[in-house]
C-alpha cells in the first residue's frame, strides 16, 4: 500500500469538508421553500425544483445549493472510515488473526463503544434542549432502547423513530463495522467489489420514491459503496500529479452534477463526490487546508452536537431572518463542538 496517498492532515481536511456540508445541510433542508435532497429516495420534482433555483436564482440561492448537495459529506465519512480501517489492521507485518487485537467479537465491541461515547454526549444534551424548546419529539421508551443500542437503523419506518436525525449514522457505522471484520477483513478486493456491486443492484431493483429503498439506505447496503471505495483506494491507490488531481476534481464535479439528474446514475454520485473532494485537498493551498484539517479535527464532536444548536436557533430563520439564524447556528455550532472536543477527551477509551 502506498503510504502518500492521503496524509493525516489531508484525511482531516476531507473530514473538514464533509463536516461543513453536513451541519450546513442539516440546517438549510430544514427552511421552508428551500430545495431538498435526494439522499435516501430520489425525487424528480427536488431536481427540477435546483434547476428552476439556478436558472432564476435569488438570495437562497447558496441555501439551495447547500441543502441539495450537503449530504454527500456522509460518502466522504465512509470512505475515509474505510480507508482507515485498511491503513490500521491490514497494513502491518501482523498476522490476520492479531491484525484486530482479540478476534471479531473484541474488534464490534471496542467499535460500538467507541460510537457510542461519542453519541450519548450529544444525544443526552439534545434531549434535553428538546424538551425545554417548543415542538418536542414524541420518545417512545423502545425507540431510545434502539438509539442507545445503535440498531433503530434496522426498525421499520426509521425516518419516523430516529431523532435526532442525523444519529442514523451511528448505526450504519456499527453496521459497516461488522461487515468490514466478519467478510472483508484481510480478505479478497473481489469480496469489496462484489458487495459493492450486489448492494447497488439491490437498490436499483426498486422505485425511486420506495419506502423499500430508504430502508436500505438508512443501512449499510446503501453505504457500501463509498466504504468500498475507501478499501480499495487504501490498497490500491496511487498518487498523481496535480494536473490529474485538477482533472479528476473538474470531471467530478461535472459528473456530480450529471449523475444527480437521473435516477439510475444518481446512485453513483457519491464516486463523483469522493474523487472530487480528494483531488480538491490535493490541489488547495496549506492556508485553506490548515482552516479545513481545524475542522477535521473538531468534527466528531460537530456532528454529535450540531442537532443541539440547529433545535435553538432555526426559529430564527422560520421567522424570516434566514442568514441571521444560519450565521447564529454556524458560530454557536463550532464553539460547542470544540467544548464537546474537549469533553470526549476526558472520557476513556475502550480497551
């Protein structure tokens, strides 16, 4: 494995790029008149409604933009997770069986605890603005059992039960977890290449707008392919030039754009996403990278409380101060994440 690929600061500074599209995007969906996204269905009319927002824009129009695309920091976050899980237990001189310090069940286990220090901070905090802020979530008793066990992913109608929202992740990490030590660990790329394409054909087999397909992209097979991409580029990949990066971050994002305009070839948008945003820290200067790997740095405790922030201040933006609120959120969300940084640390990790 070639070890220029991505550095630590670089791998941060993608983290850094998918964490500001995230918490940008879990805000602006939220406005009302603002496009949508495609993220766990496909919806034409959301397609058409971008395209009427550029072709007339106004001043949301960045809020359109953010809104539609943010959550493809999500297939960023997978890949480098995967990307990570190769570099650390498959690139050492240790045997397969040592490669994860005591066996699957060891290797689940730290992994669920690791996910789960970080969600029960923000999740504990956000209860509790929650019920203290108008529009509090009905909690039902076995949906927090769920959420506490990282398994409400598997539930039936999970955009219903999983509040916060964007805690779905947890889940689908643990789930990625599990599929990456008890199939694809120190095993064949077939095996990565093989999941990867059975878990995009299962999807394409139903509709666009199916309750089947955000089922299964509220789990690992609609994660499968960014995750796989982050395995085989960690054993696989090459450095470039950066007049290829500049080439592959162009392509992307044309295809990004083309793959977001038809439902077949929107399920390859997050390759589009990936390639570009990897090129794209390749080719930035160290000034933009060093704001971008900060970032990085404070992004796990961004996402665990960016809910917290969004619950006190969207009101704002419902009552028509838009950018006041957003720029409110923004400043709020980054100053808590660096306290909930600082909390975490002093929380053990699992042994």
């Amino acid at each position: 494995m070639n070890d220029k690929l991505l550095s630590r600061n670089e791998c941060n500074a993608l983290r850094g790029i998918a964490i500001i599209g995230i918490f940008l995007h879990n805000y602006c969906h939220w406005l009302r008149g603002i496009v949508r996204e495609n993220e766990y269905q496909y919806f034409q009319h959301n397609v058409d409604s971008l395209l009427g927002a550029v072709g007339n824009p106004d001043w949301n129009l960045p809020i359109h933009i953010v809104s539609f695309f943010g959550h493809y920091g999500v297939p960023v976050f997978l890949f480098l997770s995967a990307y990570g899980l190769v570099r650390k237990y498959e690139s050492s001189g240790r045997s397969a069986s040592e490669s994860t310090d005591g066996g699957a069940w060891h290797f689940i286990r730290v992994h669920f605890l690791k996910l789960f220090k970080m969600m029960i901070v923000g999740y504990v905090a956000f209860t509790m603005v929650d019920v203290v802020t108008p529009g509090t979530h009905h909690y039902h008793v076995a949906y927090v059992l769920a959420q506490l066990g990282l398994v409400n992913n598997l539930l039936p109608n999970p955009d219903d039960i999983i509040w916060p929202g964007p805690y779905w992740f947890f889940g689908l990490m643990l789930q990625l977890y599990v599929v990456y030590r008890l199939v694809l660990h120190r095993r064949s790329s077939l095996n990565v290449v093989i999941l990867m394409v059975a878990c995009t054909a299962l999807q394409a087999v139903f509709g666009p707008e199916s309750s089947e397909l955000n089922y299964l992209r509220y789990n690992f097979i609609g994660g499968m392919l960014p995750f796989g991409m982050g395995m085989l580029y960690a054993r696989y990949g090459r450095d470039m030039s950066r007049q290829h990066y500049a080439c592959v971050l162009a392509v992307g994002v044309l295809m990004l754009v083309l793959c977001s305009l038809n439902y077949y070839a929107w399920f390859f948008a997050p390759v589009a996403v990936i390639a570009s945003t990897a090129a794209l820290v390749k080719l930035l200067p160290a000034s933009v990278n060093g704001v971008l790997t900060w970032m990085g740095s404070i992004s796990a405790a961004l996402f665990v409380c960016h809910p917290l922030t969004r619950k006190i201040f969207i009101p704002l933006s419902h009552r028509g101060d838009i950018y006041t609120g957003l720029v409110l959120y923004i400043l709020a969300s980054i100053a808590l994440a660096w306290l909930f940084r600082e909390l975490l640390k002093r929380i053990p990790n699992p042994r």
